[in-house]
C-alpha cells in the first residue's frame, strides 16, 4: 500500500508540475504587474 501511494504521489506532483509551468508563463505574459502578486500568494 505503501509503494502505491508514494507512486501516486510522485506521479500527481509531476503532472501538477508540469501543468502549473506553462500556467505561470500565460499568467506572466496576460498580467505582467498582477502576476508577481499572486505567485507571492500561491508559493505561501
């Protein structure tokens, strides 16, 4: 069960990573000034 989880785990993170790379980069192009506000509030 152990094995499983941490599969899954490893796996989301890596989606969630490579999904959220190219999100920051359109929120960075969209709003160059809001942008840095909200990837303040997200790393926290």
């Amino acid at each position: 069960m152990r094995r499983i989880s941490g599969a899954l785990s490893a796996i989301i993170g890596t989606i969630v990573s490579i999904i959220t790379l190219p999100l920051r980069v359109i929120q960075r192009l969209l709003t160059p000034g809001r942008g840095r506000t909200r990837s303040r509030r997200r790393a926290v």
